[in-house]
C-alpha cells in the first residue's frame, strides 16, 4: 500500500496522498480543500468541549507535504477558515508563523461558502483569494460540486468518506476521493471536519484513505 497513488484524469497525471492532498506534477502544485482552520476554536468560544491542537496538527501536516514535493503553488478548494471568530489571536498567530516559514509559496484560496462569513484572510499573509471556478489546464478547481460546461471539476465541500465493511457487522469509515468523469471531490484536508459517507455510482472510482496508503475501493 502506497502513500500515493497516481492517476489520469483529464489526460493530466495526478498524485492522490494518503495525506488527503493532490500533488499535481505538471503545475508543481498542491490541491487541498476544507482545512477549516479555526474551528475547535470556534466552538470552544461557544462552550463546547473539543479537542485542542488541531490548528497545529493540520500545520504539521502540511509542513511534510510541501517538505516531501518541490510545491511551487498551494491551491486551496475552499473553507480554508472555519468562521469569523477563527480570527481569534492565537490562530492568527499560528497562520502568520506557519506562513512565514514559506515566503516564496504561492497561496491561492478558492473562496467557499465558510470563507464568505469568515472573510478573506489577512493582507500580511499574501494569500492570493478568488471566487470559483478557478480554470487551471483541463480543470475547473472550485468549492461547490457543480458541473462545468468544459473543464473537469475537482472539488471539495463534501468531506467524502466511503464504509469499509468487514465480516459480521464490522464496519469502518474512511475519507476518500471520488473520481467521476466529468466531476471529482477531494477529502476534506482538516483534522477537525466531520464526513459524509458516499456510494459509488457509475462511471465513479472511489479511492480510500487510511493507515498512511490510498487504495482504490473495490
């Protein structure tokens, strides 16, 4: 089992990571969508009980990826902050440090429907925002998983997940990516993000996450 997995699609070769990542080696870029930065802290605002550190986690995550391929550009596919109160003084400072560690990398945020309430990011942290689609080579790189009437739409906002089911009623849920032929969705990027199961329909492969491998479902 791999840590990545490479396929065609739109006729351009794409890397899908176990990290919940597309490496695209064409562009030298890094696809991510739903990192939701902010969110714990969001909800611990409002008096929930929740998991600290995932602001940090999803960091570190990333650091290995943009460390492990030569990303010139990180594409995110929207809902790159959770909320308004994501704002808040230790995310930021969080994001600005994260930041400053990469000057030369391009950021570019694909605006979704999180990021419209919590507003663009900061100026400082030179994070290039545009609303979708975003038509890059054969791709329409977007947040909501709409058709496109031309290009291959690679998507997020879905936070896709398929059920492994095992004998008796053993079952196990794990993100994954749903590759179609005209419309793909991503795996939401963050720690912190919940899921919603799918099921393959026709003309749709599905390929799982879990135990640092991707596989194709069968």
């Amino acid at each position: 089992m791999s840590e990545h997995l490479a396929v065609q699609l739109a006729g351009s070769e794409l890397w899908l990571l176990a990290d919940k990542a597309i490496w695209w080696p064409e562009q030298q870029a890094l696809l991510i969508a739903d990192l939701h930065l902010g969110k714990a802290a969001t909800y611990r605002q409002l008096g929930q009980p929740v998991p600290h550190g995932t602001t940090a986690e999803n960091f570190q995550r990333l650091d290995r990826l943009l460390q492990r391929y030569a990303c010139r550009r990180l594409i995110v596919l929207g809902d790159f902050l959770h909320a308004r109160q994501a704002k808040n003084p230790l995310t930021m400072a969080a994001l600005s440090e994260w930041r400053g560690r990469y000057p030369g990398l391009a950021i570019t945020l694909i605006r979704g429907n999180h990021d419209r309430n919590a507003g663009d990011p900061p100026a400082p942290l030179t994070i290039e925002t545009v609303a979708e689609p975003l038509l890059l080579g054969p791709f329409a790189l977007q947040h909501e998983p709409d058709p496109h009437s031309t290009h291959h739409v690679l998507a997020g906002h879905v936070h896709p997940a398929y059920r492994l089911r095992g004998k008796g009623r053993q079952s196990l849920r794990l993100p994954c990516f749903v590759l179609g032929e005209r419309l793909s969705l991503l795996p939401a990027f963050g720690s912190f993000t919940g899921a919603m199961t799918v099921f393959a329909e026709a003309g749709q492969r599905i390929f799982v996450l879990g135990d640092g491998g991707v596989w194709q479902a069968t």
